[in-house]
C-alpha cells in the first residue's frame, strides 16, 4: 500500500481530489485531509496494493463553489521517495504544489434601463433624462456604473451607434468590479466614448458625471479628450 500527497492553494475544509488511476479499472479513489511527514498539511489518497506502478493517472482537485475545477494528468511512480527512508512509501506524481484559480465575484444585477422618451435633443438632455427616473445614486460606486450603462445605452439607441464605453484595464478606475464574462472587458465608470461626430457634438471622450461618488455627483456631458476608437466597446456585456 502506498500513499500519494497533494498540496493545494488554498486548503480549506471543501477542499478535496479524485484519483482515477488507469490501471485499477476505472475506480475512482477520493483524497482525505492529511498532514505530510515534513509537517506540511494537504490530501492525501491511498493507493491499494493492486495498484500498477509507473501507470498513467488523472487528479481532479475541487475546492467548492467559489473556485475552478482543475484536472491534472501525469504518472504515479509508487517508488519515486524509496531513497528517503522517512518517505518509504509514498507515491509521486508530475506535480503536486497547484494554486487554484478563483472565480470572479458575482457582478450586481445591473438595474434596468427604462425607456426614456425619444424627445432628447442633445446628449445631456438625455442623460438627465436618465437621471430623472430616479434610479442611480451617483454618490457610490454601483449607482455610478449603471448609471453610464443606462447612459451609454440611451445614447446608443437614440442619437448614434458610435456611442458606447471607454475601456479601462485595472488598476485603472473601472465599472464593473470584475468583468461580467470570464476575460471580458471594463469600462470607464463615469465616461463614454464617442467614435464619430453628430451634429453640435464632436467626437471624444465626454465625462458623464460631475464628482463621481460623491455627495456632489450630479450629471454631465463634458468633453474630455480626443475619442479613442481602439478603447471603444459596445455593448457594456
């Protein structure tokens, strides 16, 4: 009998592994919570005396709901540490020190955009028009975010297809806190982009609120530099 180690990054209660070993037939060992003989805490599997050695074995390590799954593939060599007669006994693997990828923290559901009258005859008319259904608190963080969501959208649809957001790349300021899409894009949290002019408005980069977060926060449309059609990204998900 043999024991194989696994360290992973972080361990904590649900962490836990499954071990399918091709040649025990398709059974699946699963891993307990073990300390090594160096002192260095992790799971560990058992590995039956019927166990083949120097045979192909695939890990699965699982952490709970708020990580992903990781799969590994490598050989078990149940003789790998016999030089160590403190180690007799336990199994090697490829790797055995893994950090586990976390996911994102769930974006808030963004709030929904309500159907502002085509009557906007300008741009800031129309940003207040979103302001006025009373739904963003651009004192904080998320209000400020919908708020350029709803805004860019409005925009979007009554005005210009050429409207749509700045892109940030953190530590850059940025809406939302983590992309809505695993790999997917930020944007500015109190601007958007215009790519191409309409009439009485120029193309550029405008700043939609004035002192965001804050007490004093209250809607703009103010020109703040040159569009930037590389940064530009529409829709916000």
């Amino acid at each position: 009998m043999s024991k194989l180690f696994w360290f992973p990054d972080p361990l904590t209660p649900n962490t836990s592994g499954l071990l399918r070993h091709d040649g025990l037939g398709g059974v699946i060992l699963v891993s307990q919570q073990d300390t090594h003989p160096s002192g260095r805490k992790g799971i560990s599997w058992i590995l039956p005396d019927s166990t083949p050695d120097k045979n192909g074995a695939r890990i699965t390590i699982l952490q709970g709901p708020d990580y992903y799954e990781e799969t590994f593939r490598g050989i078990v060599d149940l003789h790998y540490f016999d030089f160590d007669p403190n180690l007799k006994g336990l199994a090697g693997f490829l790797t055995d020190d893994t950090t586990s990828i976390k996911k994102p923290a769930p974006c808030p559901e963004p709030i929904p955009i309500p159907p502002i009258p085509p009557t906007a005859k300008t741009p800031l008319e129309a940003i207040n028009a979103v302001y006025a259904t009373g739904l963003y608190n651009l004192a904080t963080y998320d209000g400020c975010g919908q708020f350029t969501e709803a805004c860019a959208t409005t925009l979007h649809n009554q005005f210009s297809t050429s409207f749509g957001h700045l892109e940030k790349f953190p530590p850059q300021n940025h809406y939302p806190a983590e992309p809505y899409v695993l790999n997917g894009k930020v944007h500015a949290l109190d601007a958007i982009n215009l790519t191409q002019g309409i009439p009485g408005t120029p193309a550029g980069v405008y700043d939609i609120i004035f002192s965001s977060e804050s007490p004093e926060a209250k809607p703009a449309f103010n020109f703040s530099g040159p569009a930037r059609p590389d940064l530009w990204y529409y829709p916000a998900k």
